[in-house]
C-alpha cells in the first residue's frame, strides 16, 4: 500500500479516536463526516479488521482499535510538533489568504481573530469577501476566493462542487429598542404595528437561518423593512424603527448598556459552516488559521 495514503489513513482515524466522535473530528479536520466516515473504513478493510463498534449513535475503539490508537499517539505527537515548526516557517512567506464570510462574521468575529494571528504572523496578506452566502459560493466556484464562512446550508446540487463543515453553532435573538417598554411575546409586536427589520427575501429564500427562526416563531410581520446586511439591520433597530433577529455576538454591548432589550423565547441556534471547493487541499496558511484561530 501506498505509505502516504496509509498515513493519512491513520491521520483519520486518530482524530476521531481522541474523540470518539465523527462530527468533532470532521470539525476539526475541516473536512466533511462523510470524508471521515471512508477514510476509516479503508484503512479498516486494509488491516482486516474493525477499528470501532457503533451502538446507537455512540462509537467506541474496539480492543484492536486501542492497542492502534496507543502506536499512532506518539507518532502524531511527534508530527504535530514538526508542522508547528514548518508553520513558522511558512506563515512568514507573502501568500494571500483569500476569504469570504457573511457581513456578521467579517465585522464581529474576523477582526479579533485576524489580530491574533497578525500579532504572531505579520506578513500573511489577506483578500476578504463580504457578502451573501450566494456571492460567496459564486466567488468560490470562480476561483476569487478559496473559502468561505456563512450559514446557509449548501444545496444537493452545490455539494457535488463543494464541501461543507459546520464549524460552530451560533445563537440569535429577537432584539428591539429599549424604548419601546418590555415585550413578553411576538403578538405584542404585531399587536403594537411595530416593523420587523430582516433579510432581503428574494436573496435568501429557505437556507436562510434567519428566516428559519422567523417561520419558526411565526412572526407574521405586517410592515418590515429588507436589507441584506446583518449590521445595518442592527443599526436600524438602535434608531427605534424596529425589531430584528440578530446573532448574540453582534448585540451583547449594547444588551449590556440596556440599549436593546431580548424577546425571551426558547433558544434559537444557526449552523455555521465552513465551504470549500471540493478536493482541492487549502493553502497551509488558511488551514492553520481556521483551525487555531478561528474562534467564535
């Protein structure tokens, strides 16, 4: 067998040994389950035999998957110790890291992650996209950009050109202006005219996650105005000219400052995922990026 490929084999399946868990070691490889999920099976049906038993949807190393998991840690200790020092290395050239991520995300999360890696990295160049999940995915299947960060979900027909990773979930609430007094429930909005602040719908259709949670709550909204930008909507409601559905990142200072108040309704919470084209290896410089710095 070819020694790379069985490399990476074990690679696989020692990430999702630590864990236990498909979906944490998919996450964290930046790679789809369904990725994860063959690269074990292969290396299994080369070693004849099975390296975890399944009951319900819970995995456990079986005793030959154990005593593999003991020979592969000291050697993946030993590699992670070496790509730190390549690292090093290689962060200090001039590549472009190229990027797209919905308005949110650039404006709120980006920035304090790009400073960290900055401080320790100053001479990676950056390219960032914001715009729309479909911007981004047109951008990406272009070649414009090599990754990208949002929330909609990617449809049958994209995932034949695209991979997806859901990377985090992210919380939103219905916030309005302080002024207008407590709301215990969405009837009061409607009972009062108040407009709803949202999404452009013709642009976002079904795999939005704001309007996921909008149907969800059945908000109903006689007057609303569309914009297609998380933070305007934002800045909209801090004018009193209405209510929004907003991730909790955006709104906390101005929760704290009682400048916004929260409709408390049952936690809503969006998949953020992470696409890129599919079988193409991304530069090391984004890989370590994401995967070290990219925090929510």
């Amino acid at each position: 067998m070819n020694q790379i490929m069985e490399l990476n084999w074990l690679n696989y399946f020692y990430e999702v040994a630590k864990t236990q868990n498909i979906t944490r070691a998919s996450e964290k490889m930046r790679v789809s389950q369904p990725a994860v999920t063959k690269m074990i099976k292969q290396l299994e049906g080369a070693l004849g035999y099975s390296l975890f038993q399944k009951t319900g949807r819970t995995i456990r190393l079986t005793s030959d998957g154990q005593n593999l998991f003991q020979v592969c840690h000291p050697i993946f200790s030993q590699l992670s110790k070496i790509s730190s020092l390549k690292s090093e290395v290689d962060f200090e050239s001039d590549e472009v890291i190229r990027i797209g991520a919905s308005d949110n995300i650039s404006n709120y999360v980006l920035p304090r992650c790009l400073k960290q890696f900055q401080s320790r990295f100053p001479n990676i160049q950056w390219n960032i996209f914001t715009g729309t999940s479909a911007e981004i995915k047109k951008r990406l299947l272009s070649g414009e950009i090599d990754s990208g960060i949002f929330y909609a979900r990617l449809s049958i027909q994209e995932k034949q050109l695209l991979d997806e990773v859901v990377i985090g979930k992210v919380r939103f609430q219905v916030v309005y202006p302080a002024r207008f007094g407590r709301m215990s429930s969405v009837a009061q909005f409607n009972k009062r005219g108040f407009t709803y602040i949202g999404s452009r719908m013709s642009e976002y259709l079904q795999t939005n996650a704001e309007h996921w949670i909008y149907n969800r709550l059945k908000l109903n909204v006689e007057k609303s105005i569309q914009v297609n930008s998380k933070d305007t909507q934002k800045r909209l409601v801090l004018e009193g000219l209405g209510y929004a559905i907003l991730p909790d990142f955006m709104v906390v200072k101005e929760l704290q400052k009682g400048k916004l108040l929260e409709l408390k309704i049952p936690d809503e919470y969006a998949d953020l995922i992470y696409v890129t084209r599919k079988l193409e290896t991304l530069s090391l410089n984004t890989d370590y990026f994401m995967k070290n710095y990219f925090k929510l």
